[in-house]
C-alpha cells in the first residue's frame, strides 16, 4: 500500500519539523487548479477515513516539500495562537492579492478544522461577507461549530468508509440555516463503480470523484448517457478523461460550494 506509506511518512516528517522561524512571505498557497487557498498541515488535524490515508493527494508533492510544511505549521501555530489575528491577516492578504481575480478562497487546501481555525471562519465571515469562503472538511463536530455566514460554504467529502459522516453532520445543524450551505461528495476507491443514483437520492452526494480523476471506461458509457449522472461528476473527471486541460477547473466549476456550474 504505497499510498498510505507515503501519508505515515508525511506525517512522520512533519513530527520533525519546526514551524517556518519567520512569517512566511504569503500565507495563502496557489493551485493552478482550485486557485487561492489556506492550508495547514495534516498532522494534528486530520482525521482521515481509511480512504483518505490510501488516496491523499495532499500527501504527494510540493506540498510535502520541508518548506512548505513548515509554512503550514506556521499557519497553524499563528492560528492557534491568536485566532482573530490570524484571520484579520488571511483578509488583508485576499485584499492586496486575490481581490478582482476571484472572490473566493479555499480553506483547507490541505489540513483539516480545529477550534481556532473555526474561530478564525466566524470572524470572516461576521465581517466580510463579500468574500466566500469554500471550507473542505471531513469532521462533523468542527464543522458544526461552523456559524450561519451566508458566504461560508461546507464542502464535506464521502466515502464508502464515512458515509455516517453526513449523518452526524446533518444532525448539528438541523436547526440552522447553514444546512443548505453543506455540499456532499463522494471520493471513490480505484476500480470502484459507485452506486451514483443511490449516493445521490439517499445520501444528499451532488459531485463524485474518481480516483485519479478519471472515471473508469466500465462505467463512463452509462454516465455520459445520462444528465443528471454527468452534471453529478468534478469537470476535473471529465477533463482528465478526455485528456483536456484542467487549469482553472474549480474557479469556473464551483459546484463544491455554491452551485455555480452548469453541464
């Protein structure tokens, strides 16, 4: 299991690391792919499903390079340490750099919610309502800390190992109006054929991804046969399978977080 070998020694090395001595010279990252987002480091806030350890794609990459590890701890001990501030110095930075680009930000690139991360959302979203925040998360009981901020967005990803998730997640907010701002997921497994009707009647899942974002040749006939299957699939799936380029795919898709997107 290479996959998961590699997430134990990302995490193993993170372990000996110390945050960055200085304020990093940006605190958000840029993806070609999801644009601007915050991360933090895996270890010591995540809490994977058993898919998550095999499939990570955080775990692969730059981002498991030794600066930039110690970037996100320093994201994370800022945070920790003074949430408000953390979160006043994530705007300004959206404010000189990313403003009139987009008018979202990714939080959680990578890394998952922790009481002050949550802290830190809450004041955003109070005081600067023009700026949406796409927040991925796998824990139901950080994110139900999560206030009713009409810009805040809950990106929560499924697997067949967490399906309960949802449920635990529903449960929480079943009172607020944050409950129709939480979009579910589904990650699959390699090879998996996922049972999409069922997923997407039962369990509230609107977007799938395939492992390595490509769906597999036994079930793409069916998919691209059926609407309401193929608008169910990360353009990510389609562009990867077709071979097409995937630059910019979540700026203009953004059905993680607002339903932006149209087959």
């Amino acid at each position: 299991m290479a996959d998961a070998a590699r997430v134990v020694k990302l995490i193993q090395k993170t372990k000996t690391l110390d945050a960055a001595e200085n304020r990093p010279g940006s605190l958000l990252s840029e993806n070609m792919v999801s644009g601007w987002s915050l991360n933090f480091p895996i270890k010591g806030t995540c809490k994977p499903s058993k898919l998550c350890v095999e499939t990570c794609y955080y775990a692969a990459g730059m981002t498991t390079w030794t600066n930039s590890l110690r970037k996100q701890l320093w994201n994370y001990e800022a945070c920790v340490e003074d949430p408000i501030w953390f979160a006043k110095e994530i705007v300004k930075e959206y404010d000189k750099k990313i403003k009139g680009k987009t008018d979202f930000l990714r939080w959680n690139g990578g890394g998952d919610l922790f009481p002050e991360a949550v802290e830190a959302l809450n004041w955003i979203g109070e005081n600067r309502p023009d700026l949406v925040i796409w927040v991925v998360t796998r824990i139901p009981e950080m994110a139900g800390r999560v206030e009713n901020w009409p810009n805040i967005y809950l990106h929560f990803s499924l697997d067949k190992h967490s399906l309960k998730r949802r449920v635990d997640l529903r449960e929480l907010f079943d009172e607020f109006g944050m409950k129709d701002r939480i979009f579910f997921s589904y990650q699959c497994e390699k090879g998996e054929h996922p049972d999409i009707r069922d997923l997407m009647e039962n369990h509230e899942v609107k977007l799938f991804f395939y492992d390595n974002y490509k769906i597999t040749p036994l079930q793409y006939p069916e998919i691209a046969a059926n609407e309401d299957m193929w608008g169910a699939m990360c353009p990510l799936n389609i562009r990867r399978t077709k071979g097409d380029t995937i630059e910019g795919t979540c700026n203009e898709c953004r059905k993680c977080f607002n339903g932006h997107w149209e087959k």
